[in-house]
C-alpha cells in the first residue's frame, strides 16, 4: 500500500490551473555498451547498427497518459557527448512520431565513452492554449574490452658459414617467416650502420610487407662487422621481433682452451607494473667481458663490440658494459656481444629481465649469488689459479639503491665433465653470507654453488658455476687444431601471458630450437635442462644433428605460477653438448600480467518501470556480459526486494526476468538482482515507481467562510479524492454541540466542545453513544497550519491535527488561511 502526501487550504484562490506536464524515458536496450577491440574488426554488444537502440517517451499531462501522436504535443531530441553543450542529431539518428531510432555505433568514437540524448516535451492545453514544457534525459556509456595478447616471431636460419678461404659454403639465402597472433605484417626492416631501423632494400623482395622476407648473403648493406638484425614491424607498435643473422667465418683453433665469460650473464630488474624501472633499478645492470686461452687473459688481442637489442640503451666503456635505460614497453632484452680475432668470431650475450611488481604492490626482492671469480685455470703444474673462489650473497628489496648481504645456505658441486653435477661436496649446516671453496681435486670441470633461502636448502634463490680451464701440455709443434665449437640458440626468452594473479592464462609450449658447429661444420648437440618450476615439463627433446637443429618443447599448463605467482620473471639452465665441450645457457622467462574479461551484470526496462494506478506490471530484463559476449547458459538468479533496511529475498524469483506487479510496490520500490557465474556473484540493481492519480485535498467549514454573530463557532474538515473517488472517507457531516435526538446502531456524529475547543467522533452502539475507536477512526493524518496576513503561524509544529477540528471567532481573529496536510494511504 503506497503512501500520499497532499495539502489542501481553506482558502478560495481565483488562479486558472494549467496542469502539469511529465515525461519519463523507455529504452529497449541496457544503458552500457561494450567494446570488443579483439576481432578483425571492432565489434560492439549491443550493436546498434544491427539492432537499433530505440528511445520512446513516455508522457503525461495532469497525470493522464498521452498517446503519440498527438495535436498540440511536439516532441525534440538532442545529443551531448561527455559533458560537452547539447547539439543537434545527425546521420544515424531518425525521430519518428516522437521515439528516437539510433542505428549507429557513436560511443567508439566518443574519448569520454558517454553520450546522453535528450527528449524536450513542448504541449499546448486545449481549453487554455497555455504551453507547458518538460525534458528527460538518458544516458549510455562505453565500457572497453581488454585488448588480447598479440605476439609476432621470426622464423629462419640465423648463419652463413664461410671457409677459411672466406667462400660461402651452403646456401647464400635465408628466407625468414612472421610468426602472428592478432596482428598483421606492416614491414619489415633491417639496423643499417647508423643504428637506426629502415625499409628493407627491394632488391630481391619486391614486396617487404609480406609474411616472408629473404636476407641474401651478398647484401652488404644488410651487414655490419658481418651481423645483420632484421626487425618485422606490425600494425601495433609496441609488437615487433628483431631477428640476428651472422656470418660466421671458419679459423684455427689455438692449442689451449679458448672461453668468453661475462662476469653477469643476467641481471633482473625491478619495475612496477606498468614496466616502469624502480628508482636505483639499474644499479648493477652491467656486465664485464673477458676472453681467456688456456689460464692467460687474452681480452686486449680480441675486438669487442656490443650491440642491445631493442629497447635497451647502454654504454661500452672498455670491456665493461653498463644498462642506463629500458624502454617501458620491453620486459626482455638483451646485449649482443661480438669477439673478432682475425677471422675468428665468438658470442656471447648478457640477458635483461624485468621483475614486474606483483599484483598487490609488494616489492620485488632480488636475490643474487656472486663469485669472486668466473674461471679457474689448472695449469701445467696441476695449479689452480686462483686457488680457491669465494661465493656471496646478497638481496635487493623494492626500489632500494644498493643490495645487503644476506645469510642463506649454500650447496657446492662439482662436475668432471662441465655438465653433470651429481655429487655435493659442501652443504651449510647454519645460515651463512659467504663460503670459499677449494677444488677436491684436478680432474674436475667446472663448480656449481647454489644459493637458498635461509632455515634450510629447500627454496632455490640462485645459482652460480665457475668454469676451470687447463694450460696445454708441452710438446711438439703439430697442424693446426680442428675449428672452435659454435652452440646457439634460436629462442633464449619468452612471455608468458598470465592471469592477474600470477598464473598461467593458458597451456604455454615453449619451443627452444638448438644448433652447434665445429668452425662452420655443424654437429651433433644434446641439451640437457636444468632444475624448472614445479609443474613445469619437458615434451620433447630432440637432439640436434650435422643435419638438422635440435629442438627442445617445454610444457607449462595453465594455472601454473612458475614457482610463486608473485614471481614475475625468472630462468632455467640448459646444458648443451657437443664434440665434448659443455656449454650452459639461461634460457629466460617474464609473466605477462593481462587483463581478464570484464563480466557486467546488468537490469533494464524495456517497455518502462512506472506502474500507473496499480492497473499494469513491470517487467524487469537482465543481461549478463563476459567480455563482449552475451551470456545465457550455466547461470542462477535470485531477485530480492529491499523491505525494512534489508533486501530480501522473493521465492521463486530465480529467473532472468523478474514481473513487478502492483501489490509489490509502494510508491518507491527496489530490486536487486543476484546472477552467479563462474563461481562468483554480480549484483545489478533497479528501482520501480507507483504513480497514481493525483488526489484532491478539499477543506471545507461547516460555517463557511465567514464567522457571523449567529455563527461564531464551527468546525474545519478534509475531504481526499482520488480519480474523483472519495478516499478515508469521513463518517459524517453532523458536528453539533449536543448528540442527535433520534439514532440507530452504527450511526456516527462529531461533538463539539466549545469550552475544551474539541471535536471528537461519536458512535452510537444501539444504546448510547460512544467515542469512537479502532476502525471507525481517520486513516490518514492530517496536520493544520495557520498563516494570518501572510505570516506563517506555526513553523516548528502543526498547529492542530485530526480529520475535523474546531474553529471559533477567537481563533480566527479577523482573518484566518488553513493550510491542511495529509498522509493517506491509498
């Protein structure tokens, strides 16, 4: 039962009432629109091109719907993007007997994603020919869609092999092939000698936006210091692959060992999660490189360049390398280096990470494992040199400047082959900082010390190995020894696209193609893969041959954190053999945090939200959203309405749509709409009015409106009516001093105190009469005021309350305006 408040006034006012003109807006689709940037082309739910949005008036004059069309009755529409002044419709927009038909997509093209349309109601009165105006308004807002993953690769060979006469041996072209996902091929470019990335040369490509592109050994221009980087260029500038092709020249190899080692093979750095460097973020960001033959540093007798790969900006001072700079946008870099000794070349990189921050702000910590020397050298004598080396740890947190030591526990290994190491020669019993080690004996190859946190050797933090060289043995002059071994790696990082909380979004194989060439012969390589995350598998592992690259797949499945789903980034180590000699590489990976599909849950009112008189039903629609994709299946609902400071629930309202029938409003209702999906709740929200007729409030004087001698005293009374249909209707019109002579069971009079100035409502129970009570009394309340040469008499509280009062000349005084308001529920 809906609940009215209307005033009435004694007062007879000569003032020609013109009525009261209303509108509300209906719509047949929801109000927010969603856009899906992720098809070839963008698509938009609800399409308005296909099903138009359609906006209809709803119009009112004194309460009494008017019909469209209709004489006298002009309706207008405007449009307002964002908060910019209201203008004119245009293409796309059509009003036909006053509803507005749209039927083009304009939110994708509106920055602030908002547009309102507006509905000016202009209506002439017939009787009056006065002209009453009213405006509505309603609303539609974009809500973008989050932009897939998209990824590009290249694919192809990455040598020409030349002999030692410098003749190209093989073939002298490669084709390369882009590799897409949600992208498509602009160009493709080559770094010419000045750095700076330009078309490719048409030479031999007539077309160079194609999914393929052929790089010929004979293009010099391509080259620089025999190294050419290809870069393929898409449609979204923030995804591109730059592709390395060297020319790798064959040459003798000397009698002692011959290694190039960095004094940091990899180094992380800290950022936020828009991939913005922390403050101090690139301290330690360098790298230092050395060339060793046998025991003797032979770095000076090399030339050494440093190429970065995109993205990444540094300097080369001597042999160091430092990082000042990484762009924003790159998670994984890295810096090429190139050894030349005549007409031998050696590679070695220095491999960039990005450490995201996690999903809840926390600061990244980075442990790191450093040893005081990268090499040791055995000599003729069976010396080491140096004769032990010494293991650090040390941890950075956050945005800090500089790293502190840290105490953890170390486990120290060693291999006789520079690739197994199975045996542990020293474990931390305690928690320590450092540890130094001597070799056990001659015949090893190579240490390993691995770093973990402290209380225990079960969290890996780091590792580190330490190559040992030998001097060669003395003896005759003999023929020049068989070329250097060559080991690389097609694919040394990856991105992996994660869920917001750190897990893998979907199954990830990586695949890690592998070659090795003795001088510019290739052969036989196995890889072997170190210790990864949990979870985490081989699926395949081809060896490579003098025929064919090996091919390690590794499998991660979705759901997966790749250790902790705070960590954002981190590596593996491949072991890889050939021809006797083991090289180990780091094969890098960096989460890449994306944005899941929004789910909108929302309600709506086709055909209006305003139930007129109790005599329809509203009919409420929802709509639910994941990404840009309707959904209908594997949902439940539950409507609740909102009933003494709660929603409560409404049995059996367990479906899509939900009928509001008059009995559930009063006045005001809301409703909640609950939808589980995927194991989560959205909750959408809509509010229903009851709009009635208006009621008439008439006070009336049982003396009329004046006090004469005769008639000093009297009563003031209220009658309601609404649709001309007398509501809490009074008992009586007898108001008299004394009760009537003659009366029968159930009849009613007011009796009139005009000592106490009361009047109070008599029943007559078949004997005598009785004050009224229970059922027989007013519904309604009925609150008086008094204003009296146009002051107002009672502010703070009514003056007098009750369906009848007393009046009498002493109250009036002169003159005298009644003002009445009432509470009635209707």
């Amino acid at each position: 039962m809906a609940k009215a408040k209307v005033f009435g006034s004694i007062t007879i006012t000569d003032v020609t009432d013109v009525g009261r003109l209303s509108v509300y807006l209906t719509s047949n689709q929801p109000q927010t629109v969603i856009e899906n940037p992720n098809s070839e082309t963008t698509s938009y739910t609800p399409d308005w091109s296909k099903n138009n949005l359609v906006l209809t008036p709803i119009i009112y004059f004194n309460d009494e719907q008017i019909q469209l069309p209709k004489t006298g009755l002009a309706v207008t529409w405007k449009r307002q993007e964002g908060s910019s002044p209201a203008a004119s419709l245009g293409s796309g927009e059509t009003v036909s007997n006053g509803a507005l038909k749209v039927s083009q997509n304009f939110l994708g093209n509106i920055p602030s994603g908002l547009l309102t349309y507006i509905a000016n109601i202009q209506y002439t009165v017939p009787n009056t020919n006065a002209t009453l105006e009213t405006q509505a308004q309603m609303s539609f807002s974009l809500s973008k869609q989050a932009t897939e993953a998209k990824y590009c690769s290249i694919l192809g060979e990455s040598v020409f092999l030349y002999n030692t006469n410098q003749s190209l041996v093989g073939a002298d072209t490669i084709t390369l092939t882009a590799s897409l996902t949600n992208v498509s091929v602009t160009q493709w470019q080559y770094k010419n000698a000045t750095g700076e990335f330009v078309a490719m040369p048409t030479t031999n490509n007539p077309s160079i936006n194609g999914s393929t592109i052929k790089v010929k050994a004979s293009e010099s221009i391509l080259f620089n210091n025999d190294v050419a980087v290809i870069k393929l260029v898409t449609n979204e500038s923030s995804v591109y692959d730059l592709h390395t092709i060297t020319k790798i020249r064959d040459g003798a190899a000397g009698n002692s060992t011959v290694a190039v080692v960095l004094s940091n093979d990899s180094h992380t750095l800290p950022c936020n999660s828009k991939g913005v460097i922390n403050e101090g973020g690139y301290i330690g960001a360098e790298t230092e490189i050395s060339v060793s033959e046998g025991g003797t540093d032979v770095t000076s007798e090399w030339s050494i360049d440093a190429v970065p790969s995109e993205g990444v900006t540094g300097r080369l001072e001597g042999h160091k390398y430092t990082v000042t700079k990484m762009e924003n946008n790159i998670d994984v870099g890295h810096v090429e280096f190139t050894c030349t000794k005549l007409s031998t070349t050696l590679k070695k990189r220095f491999t960039l990470i990005k450490q995201k921050a996690g999903v809840d702000g926390s600061d990244a910590v980075i442990y790191s494992l450093k040893a005081s020397a990268l090499s040791m050298n055995l000599s003729k004598t069976n010396a080491f040199s140096p004769a032990n080396v010494t293991f650090s740890a040390s941890r950075q947190i956050g945005a800090e400047t500089t790293s502190t030591t840290y105490n953890g526990r170390f486990k120290i290994y060693e291999s006789n082959d520079g690739l197994n190491f199975a045996t542990v020669k020293y474990t931390s019993s305690v928690d320590e900082i450092s540890k130094s080690y001597t070799p056990s004996n001659t015949s090893i190859r190579a240490i390993k010390c691995e770093l973990y946190a402290s209380g225990g050797t079960t969290t890996l933090l780091d590792s580190q190995t330490v190559v040992i060289t030998r001097d060669g043995g003395d003896g005759q002059d003999g023929h020049d020894g068989d070329g250097g071994i060559s080991i690389g790696m097609s694919n040394d990082a990856e991105v992996i696209p994660c869920n917001s909380n750190g897990t893998v979004k979907v199954l990830k194989e990586i695949n890690i193609p592998f070659y090795a060439y003795k001088g510019i012969k290739r052969v036989a390589v196995t890889c072997v893969p170190g210790s990864l995350p949990s979870g985490v598998t081989v699926k395949t592992n081809t060896a490579g041959t003098v025929n064919a690259d090996g091919l390690l797949v590794i499998s991660i499945p979705a759901g997966n954190n790749l250790g902790a789903e705070s960590d954002l980034s981190g590596n593996f180590t491949l072991s890889f053999k050939a021809e006797g000699v083991t090289v180990e590489r780091k094969f890098g990976w960096t989460k890449s945090i994306q944005a899941t599909n929004s789910i909108l849950l929302q309600i709506f009112a086709p055909r209006g939200d305003v139930i007129i008189n109790g005599k329809n039903s509203v009919v409420l629609e929802t709509q639910l959203t994941d990404g840009s994709t309707i959904v209908k299946d594997n949902i439940t609902y539950q409507w609740s309405k909102f009933t003494s400071g709660s929603y409560q629930n409404i049995p059996s309202a367990t479906k899509d749509k939900l009928t509001v029938t008059p009995d559930m409003v009063e006045s005001l209702a809301s409703f909640k709409c609950t939808a589980n999906y995927g194991g989560k709740q959205y909750v959408a929200y809509w509010t229903v009015t009851d709009k009635n007729d208006p009621i008439d409030l008439v006070i009336l004087s049982s003396v009329g409106t004046q006090l004469t001698n005769e008639t000093s005293f009297g009563v003031v009374y209220a009658l309601a009516y609404l649709s001309g249909k007398e509501i809490d209707p009074i008992k009586t019109t007898v108001f008299s001093t004394s009760a009537p002579k003659t009366a029968q069971n159930g009849d009613f009079y007011y009796h009139i105190d005009k000592v106490a100035k009361t009047v109070t409502l008599k029943k007559h129970n078949g004997s005598i009469w009785q004050d009224a009570v229970g059922d027989d009394l007013p519904k309604g309340i009925y609150k008086y005021y008094r204003r009296s040469n146009g002051v107002e008499l009672d502010t703070s509280a009514p003056w007098k309350q009750g369906k009848v009062i007393f009046i009498d000349r002493e109250i009036v005084n002169k003159n005298l305006v009644i003002n009445c308001e009432a509470d009635i529920n209707i």
